[in-house]
C-alpha cells in the first residue's frame, strides 16, 4: 500500500501564484535556508500569502514534524490567526477537510501521524502527511511546554510579549532529526506583522538590526500597501487616506511607517513594566473551532468578589470608559479592559455603558459593586435633560442590576501640574502607600496607544497635556487623549489624598 508521505498522492492542484515584491523577497528568503524571516508589511500587502508560503514549505519538507503557530492570546487565535493561516493555505492549494484538519485528528481521513502526537488536538493542525502546527497562545504560561518543535510562525508579532515569546515557544524550537537533514527550514522561525504601535513591539522591529549585521542568518523585508496595490480594489488606498482614520494610523497600516512617538510626554515614567498579558481560561475558551462570545467569565485577571471601577471619559465624538480594580490587600490597582463609543459610528454614551453591561454580566454573581469615576462635566445636564450625564450611566446600571457608587466629588477638576506629579510618582512606584499600577496591555490596547502619545504643551505658566489630539480630525479619537482621561480621573479622585492633602485646596478648573 502507498504511504501519504507525498504531496503528489493528493493531487493538490497545481496554481501559478503571481507573487509581488515583498512575496518575491520572502519566497527568495525560503528558497535560501534563511533561518530567521521577519516581514514588517502594512495592510493589504499580501501577509497572508507569505504565511501560507512558510507553512507549505515545512509541511512539504518536514513530514511528520511538529511545528508552532504562536498568537498573543486564545482569542486572537481563535478569531484572527486562524483565519489569516487558511488563507494563506488555500493559496498554496492546501485545503480544509482535504489536506488538513483543524481541531481534531485526521487519522480516521487516513493522515498519517506525526512523530509526537499532542496529548490534545482542540488547538491542532492536522497535515494529511503527518505535520502537526499546534496553536500556542502566550497568555498561557503553559501552552508551549512540552513541546518538541521544529520550526515556528509567527503572525502579528509586534502584539507578542518577547518574554513570553522566548519562554513559552522559541526554547521549543530545537527538534533535529535525521530525517530533515536535507530540509532548508528545519528549526526556522517566521514572524509577521504591521509596524509596533507601542513599546510592546520593540522587540521586533529591533530585529531589523540582527538582519543588517547578519543578512546570511536573518532577512527583514518590509513593504507598504502599494507593492500589492494590483491585487486590491481600485482606488483602496486612496480611499483609505481620503477618509483618513488617522494619520499616524494610516502612514502605519498602509504605509508602514513607524509612528515616532512622544519624548518626554505626560506620562514620562510609563514603562513596559506597567504593561501585562491577558490571561484567559482556556478551559472555557475550548478549543480553536468553538465558537466565542467575548465575556469577562474567561477574564482570569478579573477579581472575584472585588468591585469595578468604571472610569469614563464624556464627549460629542466619543465616549469613553476603561474599568479597573483595586486590590487592596496587594495595593494593585489594575487596569482590565477598556470600552469606547463613537459618533461616528452612530453610538451614544448608552451603548458604552450598554457594552460594559453585556461583558461584565457574569460578574455579578460574584460583586455586582460599580464605583464611578469621572470629571465634573459629568454633573452638568445636557440641553433638554433633566438628568446629568453621570446620572444617565448610573441610571442604567442599576435597572441592570448594579449597586453603582459614584467616587467623583463634585467639585473642581485638578490642575494638569499637580495631577502631573501625583501620576508621575505613582507609576515611579517610590511610594508604598500608592498603587501598583498594572495595564492588559490585550485589553486595553488603545488606553496605552493614548497614554504613550500623548504629549505636554508648554505654557508661561506652567504645562498641561496637550489636547489637540482631541480635535483632530485625521486621528482617531480612541487614539487621542480621551482614554488617558479615564486614567487620570481613576488615579487622581482614588488616590491624590495620599500624597498632600492640601490638593485639594491647589485644584484649579481646566479642562483635564
């Protein structure tokens, strides 16, 4: 009896795959033995291709090998990874049901079976001639462990936490066998991904270095939108910055710029430090096929019996919120989600508070406790209104369910100064009596987008964090200062007590 060790025992169909320039690049870069690839490509450019080139490539030339497909969380998997990667295998005449299997084993289709076979195959792909890509997601610290890899994919890398990264995955990728001693890929590794937009995604776009020094080991090929711009709709890309979600966004995503960034901003002691990984329970998750509805009851980091703070920021183009707790026992004050509205979108600030109802159902059971944090103008009522913006939320939490206390004196709003120093110490961590501060960096993406860009304007008589961002039109407002906004109100009306009780005396109006 024939084996399957061949492609040609499946006939897979033969297709003439026009590659472009950046394609071209990572096609020579395989065809080499390069052993590190790295593609820093905007949207549109053709990632997926290349993916499914890399994947092809080993499961063509590794039989029976165990191979990785690294994402930062489960549900990143399950929702982007996953699709990005049978895309780019139906590109290479690799099709679901017929040449693989995902979730489960093939044996029963008559694959044969890898040389390690996973004690689970709910995060498996199944190749027909033995090839296993497991599926790790970095939010668990044991997804990876155990495993005996000969090569690793990567897509999205700049949202990869390299600690994580290198513990859970790279030290993985050491199998050598006598039966890839003529694979060029063996022990490969190929990273993917849009430009970093934080300091997240440093690690990768550092690595262009190692591809200067060492270009025989490493390649670093990047490209912007336009090396595919045959291959997408006509006029695509000036659409894209006719409507200009942002600038930054748009020179970014489409034209692979790196954004620059702010020295010295407003939150100058805001480090990586501060940033950590979600942590999601993936025993409810399941395993990469099941179906997902994002919910707080696979948020591992949410406290139980602890309430939640609801920190809103209030505006015409957006509302906004993040929600956090404060774990008294530790002094940890952590930062887990965050939730916005816009204008634009034809949303309200009664479908912000709506989306923190539906994620934090499960919650209740355990805390149904909301403390509300925000500035004063959420004491103003809005023209014909009798009720205030704060009382809106509160009103609509409590039919929800919600025992909500509102934490927001209704007085003056503090001077950008003294709120300054009052952050600035806080995130230095000099002082035992003040939180830890801690973001999910998964969950609030846009909170530290906000927070790392957002800059000071020097005045006569003194500084403030510059708002213009606010009034931008290029910008998106999830990424201008709204969202830092929500952060301040949470440290300053917890915690400005602490640090001088005379604060509240300095406190001026302006416009945080």
């Amino acid at each position: 009896m024939k084996t399957m060790s061949s492609f040609a025992k499946y006939q897979m169909p033969l297709r003439e795959i026009s590659h472009n320039l950046m394609q071209a690049a990572v096609t020579e870069a395989i065809i080499d033995g390069i052993k590190e690839i790295d593609v820093e490509a905007a949207r549109g450019s053709g990632k997926s291709t290349v993916l499914g080139k890399k994947i092809h490539t080993n499961v063509k030339e590794m039989p029976k090998s165990t191979g990785v497909i690294v994402g930062e969380t489960f549900v990143q998997i399950k929702t982007r990874t996953l699709a990005s990667t049978k895309e780019g295998l139906k590109m290479y005449g690799l099709i679901e049901d017929v040449h693989y299997v995902v979730g489960n084993c093939g044996k029963k289709k008559g694959f044969e079976m890898p040389f390690q076979s996973p004690n689970s195959w709910h995060n498996v792909i199944h190749f027909f001639n033995g090839t296993i890509a497991v599926f790790v997601s970095l939010d668990d610290p044991n997804s990876g462990r155990g495993l005996n890899a000969s090569w690793v994919v990567g897509d999205e890398a700049a949202l990869l936490d390299y600690t994580r990264l290198f513990n859970n995955v790279l030290t993985t990728n050491r199998t050598i066998k006598s039966d890839f001693k003529y694979s060029k890929s063996v022990n490969s590794v190929m990273f993917v991904s849009s430009v970093a937009m934080t300091q997240k995604g440093d690690w990768f776009t550092h690595r262009e270095a190692k591809s200067i020094k060492s270009p025989k080991k490493y390649r670093f090929i990047k490209a912007n939108a336009f090396v595919n711009a045959h291959n997408l709709a006509p006029g695509w890309i000036g659409q894209m910055k006719e409507e200009a979600l942002s600038q930054i966004l748009f020179e970014a995503e489409i034209l692979n710029i790196r954004p620059r960034g702010v020295q010295d901003g407003f939150y100058p002691q805001l480090k990586t430090r501060h940033y950590y990984n979600s942590k999601d329970d993936v025993a409810l998750l399941g395993g990469v096929t099941e179906n997902y509805t994002p919910s707080c009851k696979y948020d591992q980091d949410l406290v139980r019996n602890v309430p939640l703070d609801f920190n809103l920021d209030f505006g015409g183009k957006i509302n906004c919120g993040t929600v956090s707790q404060h774990l008294k026992l530790t002094n940890e004050l952590n930062f887990i989600k965050e939730f916005y509205a816009k204008s634009v979108d034809g949303e309200k600030l009664s479908d912000l508070v709506q989306k923190f109802i539906e994620y934090y159902e499960p919650h209740k059971a355990s805390c149904n406790i909301v403390n509300l944090y925000h500035d004063r103008s959420g004491f103003k009522e809005e023209a014909n209104s009798k009720t205030t913006l704060a009382e809106d939320v509160e009103n609509k939490l409590r039919k929800a369910g919600w025992k909500v206390i509102n934490r927001t004196p209704n007085t003056n709003n503090p001077g950008h100064i003294v709120k300054y120093r009052l952050i600035e110490t806080i995130l230095s961590e000099t002082d035992h009596e003040l939180p830890t501060v801690r973001i999910n960096q998964d969950r609030c993406p846009n909170l530290i987008i906000s927070l790392e860009n957002a800059a000071v304007t020097h005045k006569k008589d003194g500084y403030e964090k510059d708002k213009s961002s606010e009034k931008s039109k290029t910008i998106p407002q999830e990424h201008a200062t709204h969202l830092s906004d929500t952060f301040d109100y949470r440290l300053w009306w917890g915690f400005a007590y602490i640090i001088d009780n005379t604060y509240s005396s300095s406190m001026i109006i302006t416009n945080l």
